[in-house]
C-alpha cells in the first residue's frame, strides 16, 4: 500500500537501543515502513512516524529511552498527526506494556518483540482510525520469513540465523522477552546471503544469542552451526563471513575446525566469559568452568595461532568478593583478549539474580570495572604494537567525519583509519599502519585491490 507519492513521502525515524539483533529488527522496522512508501528521516521533527526500538539488558538502556519517549510529549502536542510507536525488549516485559500506557499516554502503538513482523498491520490498524494499539504475545511463535529489510550498514549485513535463548543466565532478562530459541532453516539463511552477496555486501555477520547452538531445535543432524558457516563460505564471491555471539559451553571442535578450514570466516571469535571465578560462573549459570574456558581457548589457538578472540566481562555480580574478581583479571591476563566489552551487574526484575543476596555496592563496581578497563586497554595498547608497518587487508566500512577520515577492520576485527581521495566503502583494501595508538591504528592505502 503506497500512501504517498514522491515528493511528499511520509517520514519514519527509528531509534535503536541495544544489541546488533535489536539493530537488524530496527532494519526490518524500516524495512515494513518503507514497504508502505515512507521514507527514513535523520530528524524526529520531520517524521511522520518516530519507533522506538528498546532494550531492557541494563538499566540505563530503559532509563534513556523512557526519557526520549517522555521528550516526545511536546513534539506530538504540536503534531497531532505524529505517530509514535515503542516496541523491543521493554515492552515485552510482565507488565510493562501497560506502564508505559499510563507514564506516556500519547504512545500510539505498544507492540512486542513476538510481534514485530506484525507491525505493518498494527500501523494500518493506526492509520485507519484506531486510538491506541497494544500487541505483545506472550509466547513466540514460529520463525516467519519474508519480513521486507532496509538495510543501514553497507558493506556488512545482518543476518539471523536464531531467535530467542535456553541459556537461562541468571542474570540476564534476554530468555524471558525473546521466547524458546527458534533456529531458521539452513537453505534459508543461506539464499538470503547468497543474495546480499548479490547485492553487493562484502560481509555478512550472522546474528544469535547463542549462535553455536544453532539447529538445535531442528530434526536433522546437518543443521548445526559448523555446518552452516562451511555452507556460507562455499558462496561464490568476495566476503567475509563473522558471528555473534557464542556461548563457551557449546563452542565446539567441528565449530573450530570450520572456522580455520575457511578463508572467508574472519579470524575472530566473540566467546563471552563473563568472570573468572568458578564460584561467579556457577552462580551465573554459566555451565562451564575457568579451565574449560581456558581449554577452549587454547585449542582455538592450536587451530588458529592468530585468531583473535573478544569477550564480554560482567564486574559487581552478587556476592563477587575481591579474590572472585581477583581471578577474573587473572583470566584476562592468561587469554590476552583483542578486546573486551566490560559491564557492571544490573539488578533485573525477574531473574534470579535480582534476589541474591550480596548485591554489590555500586562504588565497588566501579573501581572494578575501572582496574579492568585500564587492563585491557594495556593489553591492547601492546597488540597494537605489532601492527606497526605492518600492511593489512581492511574492509572500508565508512568515512568518520570527525576524524576525516576513512575506516575499517581487518579479520581480526582491528579498526584502521585511513584517507584515500575517492570514495572507497565497500571495498577491501591494503592498508599500511603508519601510527598506533589504542585500540584503533591509523594507516595509509597502499594499493587498491
Ligand atoms: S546465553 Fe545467557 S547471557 Fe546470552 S542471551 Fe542467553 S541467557 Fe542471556
């Protein structure tokens, strides 16, 4: 349904909070809208229609978008026409839906993470007269495939190849508002990468909560992760192929003899760890101990001598006392990750953790969180050492207009800044590192390929 011609195309403005899922399901957001012949906006005052895509990992993450969506009261009093709709992870939440009814009454449409892909008939019900829309099913239901996609990060493109979560750790809200893991079928995944290859995409980064337990809920024992990357790889064209994110418990030899057996897997791993104590890692759930983790790492490295390997660190976890996280930055130490996504705890209502006792004061958090920024950001000061004059092959994602300059990773997921007198995003190129700094290098293009 076209709503409007071209030169008075109606306007979307999403805002995305949270993880790359939340990113690619504000691409699918879009993907509906634009369907319907609206038109992305960068300015929420021009829109037509503003959605709120939120998250409910961390408390800030709701705290923010529950002050923008409160910002907004104004800009609807002066337009009445303005829809606005809020869905994600929040809305999903026992309860939630109606709260956000009665703190913001203005909202037009709550919808939750089981019903994006019925988003456009919630905006036809809008447009066609009804005052206030609220959908949010309980339980999921079966993967749908065919949700149109606009896609906003050329040359990568997300690609889910799970949905929802079993893990059940117990800290995290994710299991509780995403439903069952839900795996798509193999040959659907791979035809859409096969047309974003098409399409022109240079690199695609298939996206799950656990994507090592990928077809598990599928009868058939070809439909597991190994197999699916070893799938994509086989594609005809020039790309990359990374993944987010694994779970240590299920990250696998087959997976590992995969990832090294095909050029086109970029040499980097995000194997979330979240601490190093065995008495932290228990209580989280985690299923897997220090020395698996350990273990893993060293046999991804037997395979792959240069494979660089990220995490995620959760400090302040209830009960985490100074020798627990003791043993957390001696871990980090021992791995020497490439990088490091530090949190602190969030209490979330619901989970287990949120009424354990030993909740941590939040000072104490901080300087633990402090000790390990400063430690990682050493780790990588050192690894950026051996880039010096050192010419890399990099992806150029995108020109920093800050930095005036060009920018891309390498296979390792290493970000390089570079300039280069024509426009070269979406193209692999080689880069020689000139300067290094922390984490990001600063290099010149030494020939084009
Ligand atoms: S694996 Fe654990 S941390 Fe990750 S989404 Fe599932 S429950 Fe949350």
């Amino acid at each position: 349904m076209i709503l409007t011609m071209s030169s008075n195309l109606k306007k979307y403005f999403i805002i995305t909070y949270g993880c790359q899922m939340n990113l690619h399901e504000s691409e699918k957001i879009a993907g509906i809208l634009s369907s319907m012949g609206y038109q992305s906006t960068n300015n929420e005052n021009d829109a037509d229609v503003i959605v709120f895509n939120t998250c409910c990992i961390r408390e800030n993450a709701e705290d923010r978008a529950e002050g923008n969506i409160g910002a907004l009261k104004k800009l609807k009093r002066t337009n009445k026409d303005l829809i606005i709709a809020v869905g994600g992870c929040m809305t999903q939440q026992k309860g939630q839906a109606e709260e956000l009814k009665s703190k913001f009454p203005f909202i037009d449409i709550i919808f939750g993470t089981h019903n994006l892909e019925d988003f456009k008939s919630l905006f036809l019900q809008k447009i066609s007269g009804k005052k206030k829309i609220i959908a949010v099913e309980e339980k999921e239901g079966p993967v749908k495939e065919g949700t149109p996609t606009t896609r906003t990060s050329f040359p990568n493109a997300w690609v889910n190849i799970t949905y929802g979560c079993n893990n059940f750790c117990t800290y995290c809200i994710v299991p509780y508002v995403r439903g069952r893991e839900r795996s798509r079928k193999m040959q659907d995944v791979i035809n859409e990468c096969k047309q974003l290859i098409k399409d022109g995409y240079k690199e695609i980064t298939l996206l799950g909560q656990n994507v090592n337990s990928y077809g598990n809920d599928i009868d058939d024992e070809n439909t597991n992760f190994a197999n699916l990357i070893t799938e994509i790889s086989k594609l005809d064209g020039n790309f990359r192929l990374r993944f987010m994110t694994n779970h240590p418990k299920d990250f696998n030899l087959p997976l590992i003899k995969a990832i090294s057996s095909s050029s086109k897997v970029c040499k980097s791993v995000h194997l979330p760890v979240q601490a190093g104590s065995n008495r932290i890692l228990k209580l989280m759930n985690r299923r897997y101990t220090r020395e698996d983790y350990l273990e893993k790492v060293k046999t991804l490295r037997e395979y792959i001598p240069d494979i660089a390997i990220t995490t995620d660190i959760m400090v302040g976890f209830p009960t985490e006392t100074e020798e627990d996280f003791n043993d957390t930055v001696d871990l980090v130490n021992r791995v020497g990750f490439s990088g490091a996504f530090t949190f602190i705890y969030s209490r979330r209502s619901g989970t287990p953790a949120a009424t354990m006792d030993g909740q941590i004061d939040e000072e104490v958090s901080k300087k633990r969180i402090m000790k390990l920024i400063d430690l990682q950001n050493s780790i990588n000061r050192e690894q950026s050492k051996e880039y010096l004059n050192k010419t890399i092959e990099i992806l150029c994602e995108g020109y920093d207009e800050k930095k005036g300059a060009y920018l891309g990773r390498d296979t390792y997921g290493r970000m390089a800044y570079f300039t280069s007198p024509v426009d070269i995003v979406g193209q692999f190129v080689s880069v020689k590192i000139i300067k290094t700094g922390g984490i990001s290098l600063i290099g010149e293009i030494v020939n084009d390929k």
